[in-house]
C-alpha cells in the first residue's frame, strides 16, 4: 500500500505523497484559485459556453456527484483495484474519465506515435466518447465538468472553506443576482462567501454595482 511504499522509502509512494502535499497545500491557500486562473480545460468549457445555442441549468444537487467521483475514482479504486499486484494504485480516473487528459495528451500522443507504440481500444474509444458528450454539455451549460465531475475541484473546494484567500461581501449588498449571472459556476456569491464551488475569478467583483465584492485574506483570531 501507499503508507507500507512511504515507510520503505518506495519512490513512486514518496512522489504520490508529495503530490497530495502539493495540491493540499495549495487548496489551503487559495481553494479552487486554480480552477479560475491556470485550468486550460475550464478555459476551453468557457469558450464553448459562448457558442449561441440553448442553455440548460446545472442542477444544484448534481454538484455533489464531484465527491463521489473523488471518493471512488481517486481513493477506493486505486486502493482495492491495481492492475499490477503490489504496485501502487493506478490512476483510475485519469485511466477512465479525464476529458483535459484525453485532450490535451491523449489524443496528441496518440496522433504523433501513429500507431507504431501506441494501441487503442476499448478504453480509449470509451474517453474519447466521455470526452465528446462533455465539450458538447459545455456548448449548454456553464462548466459541467467543473461543476459535477472534477475531483482535484472538489478537493480544493473542501479546503477552501478554511483557505487563507477568501472572498468576502460586504453589508452594502443589495442582492441584485448580477454577481450570479456572470459566475462561471453559477453561485450567488453573497449567499455564501466561500462557497466550495467558487473558483476565485473575481467576475463577479467586476460586476458588482456597490462595489460590495471583495478578494480578501483570513484574518487570525
């Protein structure tokens, strides 16, 4: 297991170890910042938003299904299913799921090796297909796979409630939804500041007619 691979000094257990370290850590001081500022493929979802066409609200309760993504995919399969007995675990979702993986290596690698290393199958025609129906679902709804399947995003939305970078909104709010009709994940941010959705883009500060929106840091007690 990972915690048998870091007490044996095991080197891929050590790089997995500093990796959780990493991406906590960074959740912990700016929650979802990434998802706003750096992700290519929310980038991508937000472009194709753009495209004229029907629009179809993400159910609230759907936002939940992150979780169960990160819980299943990140943690209990690469637990209990490993493709290669005593190796550390496999990179399910990234295996099975990840449309940002199969596009912006997938697909490359793929199309560079022509053939000659690289086989598809099942497995690649499956991603391929996840990878259409949500850049497809992206054309309709305001990030989708943000919002209901990203588990590095429902990881850092958990640390951003206790996140050093916060957003903050003042009393001067007249509630006027404008923050939430330019919001990338749909939130009324004066209903709840830190919410685990929000990404920090700061949108919604631009919007904000009295000016009641704001970047701010925890303050220690």
């Amino acid at each position: 297991g990972v915690l048998g691979g870091i007490s044996t000094g095991r080197p891929d257990a050590i790089i997995l170890l500093g990796v959780i370290g990493f991406l906590l850590t960074f959740g912990l001081i700016a929650g979802r910042f990434a998802c706003g500022w750096i992700c290519p493929f929310g980038l991508l979802q937000g472009l194709l938003y753009k495209i004229p066409s029907p629009k179809i609200k993400v159910p609230a309760q759907w936002r939940d299904a992150k979780y169960a993504v990160l819980l299943i995919f990140v943690v209990l399969l690469p637990l209990t299913l490993r493709t290669v007995p005593g190796a550390g675990g496999d990179p399910w979702f990234c295996k099975a799921i990840c449309p940002s993986g199969t596009l912006t290596a997938g697909i490359p690698l793929v199309l560079h090796d022509g053939g000659d290393t690289f086989q598809t199958g099942f497995l690649f025609s499956w991603k391929i297909v996840v990878l259409l129906l949500i850049l497809l679902w992206s054309v309709a709804s305001k990030r989708p796979f943000c919002r209901v399947l990203c588990p590095l995003g429902a990881f850092w939305g958990l640390a951003g409630k206790v996140s050093v970078f916060r957003m903050r909104v003042d009393s001067s709010c007249i509630q006027c939804n404008k923050c939430r009709s330019v919001c990338p994940v749909d939130i009324a941010v004066y209903m709840e500041p830190n919410s685990t959705e929000c990404i920090r883009c700061g949108r919604c500060i631009d919007v904000c007619p009295v000016r009641a929106i704001h970047h701010d840091i925890r303050k220690r007690t």
